[in-house]
C-alpha cells in the first residue's frame, strides 16, 4: 500500500521563476523538491520519522510577472527594486542598481508520496506539515493559502482513490519530464541548446496565396504544451575543499545548471500516479545531480 500527501490549492506569491540561466516561467523542480526535502527535515525534527520521497507538482494557476513593451512583441520583467539604498550625500533613500529577479505568483498543488506514516502519528503528522508550511518558503516565495492536507492510501487492489485524486488535480496540469525529445534531436546531430530550441519555437508558414489578405499559420514541431527546464546540476570541478565555502564539513564541487525539456499534462491523461512523480538522482560517475520523472 503506498500513502500520498495531498496539499490541495496552495498560493504562493513572488515565487522564482527564473529556472535556469536560460529560461523563465515557472520555478525550477529543483525548487519544488527542496520544498520538499526542507519539510521533511523540519517535521523529522519534532519527532516524526515520516520521509517525503517523490513528489508531483500540479500547476492550476501562473502568473508571470511581466509587462508588454510599447513596441513590438517583447515583455519585461517587473522588478522590486528591493531594498532602498541610502544616499550618503543628500540623505535620501534612492533605488538601488537593477537586478534582474523574474518572479510569479503561483497557485499549485502538490502531491508526495510518502513513507512512514501510520494511524497513530497521521493526525500529528498532519498538524505539523500545516504548521511547517504557514513558516517555510517554497521557491523563494512566501506561501499565503491553502487547503487543508490531506492523506490517501491506496492498494493495487483498490484503484478508485486513484481516480478520486487525480479528480482533486483538477483544472490543473502536472509536469513531466520529456528528455526523450532532447535525445532524439541531439541524435539528428543537434547540439543542446539548439535541441530545446527545436521543440519550443513556433514556425509560421503561409496558408494561402492572397498577397493583400495572407493567413498565416503557426506550428510546433511536437504537439503539447512544451517547455524548458532546469532540472538539476552537473559537477564541472572535482570533489575537494575551497576557501571560505559555506559549510567546511562538506566536500565542494563547481557545477552547472542541466536543462532539459519538460510538458505540462492534465491529471486526467495519467494511469498510474506515479507517472507523475518526480525524484532526486545520482549519478556520480558522470557528476549529475538531478530531479528524474520517469513519465
């Protein structure tokens, strides 16, 4: 039998939706999974050897802030300009110089399987994931609502809770992880940037003949709702110590972000739940350190 955490309708504002150092839309799932790992540390510590293993993000509602340009099609990112800076001369609190820092504001549910749980500490372990979120920030943004948690356990046997979870999901959609169009482009002899390049753009061809009323018509390569996303790290430095790194008792290592492809799906479209789920992976000989789905 395997228990799921249901954290319905959870508002979120302010998240970072910079996801890696090439795309922007929605937090990265490195984010979402140490969301996780932090919740599971903090309700571990008053007692609870309850382990939040796999996770599954469900997007019902993003809004990306951003403004349109007066010209053309572009967008701009809003920016806080947080916090003031004193001006040593006149006194005056003045905006500080521009960084660039993309935020949004989220409505999400999050479904994670978990282990250890049991009839006698359940309501306590629910208690203190309500506790815990009202404290924690996820993506870097300050969590303001949600649902009342929830557990479900459900058998080979009995399928239906099933159905009734995904049916909880929904209007929303669940992100999965399509590395296999990156293969297949980089087997047609793309490289790796031009390979998530391939599957994101929209090429428009003209429809008609009629020179003074053109009809123009976009297409993707691949249908879906596709796109980039920072999914881990890869080592680029060997394990060893540095100056002045933040913690002396853990071996340091320079890394870079790995992107990949990923597609938002209704909850509807899954049979199995755990097609859904996403989880930390590693691969030492080849220095990666990422979330995996297997959908």
């Amino acid at each position: 039998m395997t228990a799921y955490l249901l954290i319905p309708k959870m508002k979120i504002i302010n998240a970072n939706a910079i996801n890696s150092p090439y795309s922007i839309g929605f937090p990265a799932m490195t984010a979402w999974l140490g969301a996780a790992h932090a919740l599971q540390r903090k309700i571990q510590s008053v007692g609870l050897k309850v382990f939040l293993n796999k996770m599954a993000v469900v997007c019902h509602q993003c809004d990306l802030q951003t403004c349109d340009s007066i010209v053309g099609r572009r967008k701009y990112i809003i920016g806080t300009a947080n916090p003031l800076k004193k001006n040593k001369k006149t006194g005056e609190f003045e905006k500080p110089p521009f960084i660039e820092e993309g935020r949004c504001h989220l409505n999400v549910s999050l479904l994670i399987e978990i282990s250890g749980i049991n009839p006698d500490n359940e309501n306590k372990f629910l208690t203190e994931v309500s506790i815990q979120l009202n404290k924690m920030k996820i993506a870097g943004g300050d969590v303001i609502k949600f649902k009342k948690p929830e557990i479900y356990y459900i058998s080979e046997e009995n399928k239906q809770k099933t159905r009734l979870i995904k049916n909880k999901l929904m209007p929303g959609y669940v992100i999965v992880e399509r590395r296999d169009l990156v293969n297949k482009a980089m087997e047609d002899g793309l490289d790796g940037i031009d390979a998530l390049l391939e599957y994101i753009k929209i090429t428009y061809t003209l429809d008609n003949n009629d020179t003074e009323n053109p009809i123009w018509r976009g297409s993707r390569k691949s249908p879906g709702w596709i796109i980039p996303m920072g999914v881990g790290f890869k080592g680029i430095s060997k394990l060893g110590k540095v100056e002045n790194q933040r913690d002396s008792s853990v071996m340091h290592r320079f890394a870079e972000s790995v992107v990949t492809l990923c597609e938002f799906k209704m909850p509807y479209r899954f049979d199995d739940l755990d097609d859904m789920m996403w989880q930390y992976s590693v691969d030492t000989d080849k220095k990666l350190y990422i979330c995996k789905n297997q959908y």
